[in-house]
C-alpha cells in the first residue's frame, strides 16, 4: 500500500494500445489544438487591432478565448507527447500544476460566462443604464474578479487534493491530471472529507448556471416585446451562441465530477473529459465569429492587412523594420481598454 509521500509520478489513461492509434491520437490532438490555437488567436488579435471591438461584449471575449487558450494548452501538448513516445507518466510536481491550472481555468471560465450574461442582459433590457453599469472600470473589475475567483477555488482544492493520503497507487482513470479522478486514489475517509469541497464547488458553478438561465429568460422577454424581427435575429445570435457554450460545460462538467460510481467507466470518462476541456475551446471561436457580422468584419480586415504585408516584400532592411513597426501601431494605436464603445442595441 503506499501513500502520497512515496509517490514520485503519476500514470495517465492511454487512448489506444497499439502504436498505429497512438499516432492517430496524436495527429488528432495536433490538428484540434492548431484550430483552437488559431480561431482564438484571431479573435484576439482582431479584437486588440480593431477600435470598433472596444465594447465590453468583446473585452470579456477576448478574456475568454485567453482563458480557451489557457486550458487546453494546459492539457493537449502533454497527451500528444505521451502519445508520440509511447509514455504513460507525468511527475507527482507536473501533475499538481497541471490540475491546479486547468482547474483555475476553467473555473474562471465559469466565472467570466456569468459576466458575459450580465453584460448581455444589461444590453438588452437596460441599455439606458448600459455605460454606467459597464464601464471600462466596471469591466476590468468584473474581469479581474473573474480570474480571481478561478485562483482562488483552484488553489483550495488542489492544495486539499494534494494533500490527503493515497493509498490506491499511482495509476489515473484520465488522460490528464483531473481533480476527481486523483481522489479516487486517496484513503476512503479523506476522500470523504475532501468530496465536501467539489460539491460546494460544483454547487457555485451550479449557482453561476441559474444565474446565467435567469439573465436569459428576461433577455428573451425583453426581445418578445421587439417589433423588428431583424432585432430579433441580431439578439437571438448574439445570445444564443453564449448560452450552447455554457449549456455544454456546466452539464458535461457536472457530470465529470458528480455523476455516481455505478456508471463511470474509462470511457465514458474519456468521452466526458474531451468534451468539457478540448471541445469548447476548439468551437468557442467558430460559435461566436459565426453570426457576429462585427467581428467577421474585423476578422477579414485583419487578414486583409496580413495579406498585404505579405505582398509588400521588404527590399532591404530599413524597409523590414519599417514594415514592422507599422504592423505593430495598427495595433497599439487601440489598444488602451479605457475608451470603451457604448453599444447600439
């Protein structure tokens, strides 16, 4: 029997046994984090270069997709690389920063989405109060209060995960250091003990989730009262892609972590895992750039200018760092949050 004390690694689930699906996993993993790498570094960047996104509707999205862009590199870069050399362990240190920061991540996820509501709701059913209620100043702190929250939950159950005694040895029911499953190795009375703490957690979240659905029923009765029907279309895809992201991680990641011994097994534990921590972050940009004619606008600007530089081929190298420096003001010319743009609903 051993203990944590003794533990210097940890073995995660493998996808496949025979070499020709572990490559397959790997080129798999490859291709879905490039696409959630790319759609969410647009987003960013179109966002940060273009003054027409300086809205707190797209601050909070661009704090989601680095928060996207967070927890999947968390995880996917180590499952590709067990894969490609055939490895199953990841050191008792790697494995604790490894729960702590997709922990945190998503929980701040959880926290920013509720933002994101409540920004929409005030939109949408007090936009004469909408500049006092989300100011810049307003916005950075509800942002801020977001991460914060996310550290702060993240680091209590990890630092109480970590700590118990495990007495089941060292093999893991995931492909990643996940919370739940680590607690399936510790000593029955403290996992007990350390299962109060997901439940208020999962409960917090749950909290977030009737929050969200609530914020919604008044938007969508806000917008019966419209007469446009093209104010309808404009409101219904901007609130509806939030709504299919939230729905997908609170009941994914509540069955994660609450759904009952009798029905888990390594797949459906696989299957669940891969949904609330790799599928969101790869859909969340093509969710919210589908029906956004702003941000697809800004979007094919950016590749307009990207396009160009390109064509532009510097003919020495005074004419490179030139090139340079005006890629670089496109951007810093509106970067500063201060000056957010008041929405015309």
């Amino acid at each position: 029997m051993s203990n944590s004390s003794s533990i210097t690694q940890f073995l995660l689930l493998a996808f496949a046994d025979t070499r020709e699906l572990q490559l397959l996993h790997f080129w798999l993993f490859l291709g879905i984090y490039l696409a959630a790498l790319l759609g969410n570094g647009l987003i960013i960047t179109a966002i940060a270069c273009d003054h027409h996104l300086h809205t707190p509707m797209y601050f909070f999205l661009l704090n989601l997709s680095l928060l996207d862009l967070g927890s999947i590199s968390t995880i996917v870069p180590k499952s590709m690389a067990s894969s490609l050399w055939n490895t199953r362990a990841i050191s008792y240190a790697g494995c604790a920063a490894q729960a702590f920061l997709f922990a945190f991540l998503v929980a701040a996820e959880y926290s920013l989405l509720t933002v994101m509501a409540y920004d929409r709701y005030v939109a949408i059913c007090k936009p004469l109060h909408y500049g006092t209620l989300l100011g810049s100043r307003a916005c950075v702190h509800m942002a801020a209060a977001a991460w914060g929250s996310g550290f702060l939950s993240a680091l209590s159950c990890t630092l109480n995960t970590f700590s118990v005694p495990l007495c089941k040895g060292n093999a893991l029911g995931q492909f990643f250091c996940e919370i739940p499953q680590i607690l399936k190795l510790s000593c029955s009375d403290a996992y007990l003990r350390e299962i109060w703490l997901l439940v208020f957690s999962v409960s917090i979240a749950f909290g977030c989730f009737i929050f969200i659905v609530l914020s919604y029923v008044q938007i969508f009765r806000a917008v019966l009262r419209i007469p446009s029907e093209q104010g309808w279309h404009k409101v219904f895809f901007t609130c509806l892609p939030h709504l299919a992201v939230v729905s997908l991680l609170v009941s994914t990641g509540m069955f994660a972590y609450l759904k009952p011994s009798s029905i888990s097994s390594p797949s459906l534990d696989l299957v669940v895992a891969v949904l609330y921590s790799v599928v969101p972050p790869t859909l969340n940009p093509l969710i919210y750039s589908m029906r956004n004619q702003e941000l697809k606008a800004a979007l094919r600007k950016l590749i307009t200018r990207f396009s160009t530089a390109i064509d532009r081929v510097p003919s020495s190298t005074n004419d490179s760092q030139s090139l340079a420096c005006q890629g670089r003001s496109l951007c810093y010319k509106h970067m500063p949050w201060i000056h957010f743009r008041k929405m015309n609903m």
